[in-house]
C-alpha cells in the first residue's frame, strides 16, 4: 500500500520558522510535491524534489532524503498569509498519479 | 493566462440523481487529472488524461462514475447514481508534456449528496 504522514496542525509566530515534515512510504518513487491550500481554495504549487538535496525558493525550502523516504518543507520569515494547509505529494514512478497526505494545518499566531 | 476552471463550485443533489462536473484544462496542457477530496481524508487520485485518452483510471472507485475528455480539450466527470459517500470536493488539474512537474489545480466542485 502507499503512506503518506505528515503531522495535523502546526502553530507557529509571525516572522519564526517552521519545519513542516513528511514521511513516505510507497511503491515507487518519482518527485515529491509540496502544495498550499487555503480553505476553499485550489491547491498551489510550491516545490518539487525528485533528488536528494535542498531546494531553495525564496522564503521556502524543501528537501528530500529518498533512503529515508523523508522530506520536509521549511518556511521562513512567516507570514500571517502563510496561514493553510501545506500538502505533501508523491508521484509514483509507474505512471503519474499523485498520492497525497492528509495534510498539515499551519496556524500563524502574531 | 487563464488558470484550470471547474463549473459548478457547488453542486447539492439527492442520492439517486445524476451530477455531472465539467473541468477546462489550462490550453495545451495534454494531461488532465480528476482528484476527489472526502472531508476529512486526503486527496485521491481519480484518473488521468493525455489528450483524449485515458492514461490511467485504476482510482475511480465503481462504475458509477464516467470520466470523458472528446476532442482533447475539456473534461466531465458524470456520477450516475449519485450515492451519499460521494460527497466530497472534486478537484480537476492540468500539466503540460508527459507528467509535467507542476499541475495546476482548479477551485474544486463541492458535492453534497443527501
């Protein structure tokens, strides 16, 4: 079967960081995805990593070790419209379906 | 550039009914994909279309649910029946080449069925 954990709800300052993390553990592996919802609102791209390492994209990192089936999302200098769920996605190797977390809640407090 | 656009946003029928969700891709994006949102559960993976074709449909769950893409352009999913564990947020996104990195979502269709 495929897994996905990520934790359900985060609370973090305005202006900290935070580390959002993700486990996987699925049947293959090609990229994983981090998205941004808003309530009501579609899911957006923030960040893919299909090799080990950090990607750096303005206020927001991600990395990604595959031997841990590990990726976390770092969020910098947070603010207040940081606030949403953040999504981690896997994309199996053997077509390109996405499958999902659950999801994790982050709450910026001032 | 006009993003992927889903109509209706709301939909609230009665178990039984026929609902059919539609979803225009991002033009020249050949990939389209249905995702379904039950509250509280995380998004699952319907199917996927490159062009017209369907390129992997193993996460619809019965028959009851029809997925089409004529021409290559826009999309409908048709529930029919409609039963009550249906109820969720259908979401449509579109990438551009093969599995394009970024797929881009639309706002979602929210069915209630009661």
């Amino acid at each position: 079967g495929q897994n996905i954990d990520q934790p359900t709800e985060m609370t973090a300052t305005e202006g900290a960081i935070v580390q959002i993390n993700c486990t996987y553990q699925t049947s293959g592996f090609n990229g994983l995805f981090w998205y941004q919802q808003h309530a009501g609102e579609a899911p957006t791209f923030l960040s893919y990593n299909v090799l080990d390492g950090l990607e750096e994209k303005g206020r927001f990192s991600s990395f990604l070790s595959r031997s841990k089936g590990y990726s976390y999302l770092l969020l910098k200098e947070l603010q207040m419209k940081d606030s949403a769920s953040y999504l981690c996605a896997v994309r199996l190797d053997s077509n390109y379906q996405l499958i999902w977390g659950a999801g994790t809640k982050l709450i910026i407090k001032p | 550039e006009a993003g992927v656009t889903q109509f209706p946003s709301h939909s609230v029928i009665e178990k039984g009914q026929t609902v059919t969700l539609r979803c225009d891709p991002i033009s020249g994006h050949d990939n389209l994909y249905w995702y379904r949102r039950v509250m509280g559960k995380e998004i699952k993976f319907l199917l996927h279309f490159v062009k017209e074709s369907k390129q992997d449909e193993s996460g619809m769950p019965n028959n009851r649910f029809l997925a089409e893409r004529t021409g290559g352009t826009y999309s409908t999913l048709k529930v029919q029946p409609a039963e009550l564990e249906d109820s969720g947020v259908y979401f449509c996104a579109s990438s551009q080449g093969l599995g394009g990195n970024e797929q881009f979502f639309g706002p979602g269709t929210r069915l209630t069925v009661l």
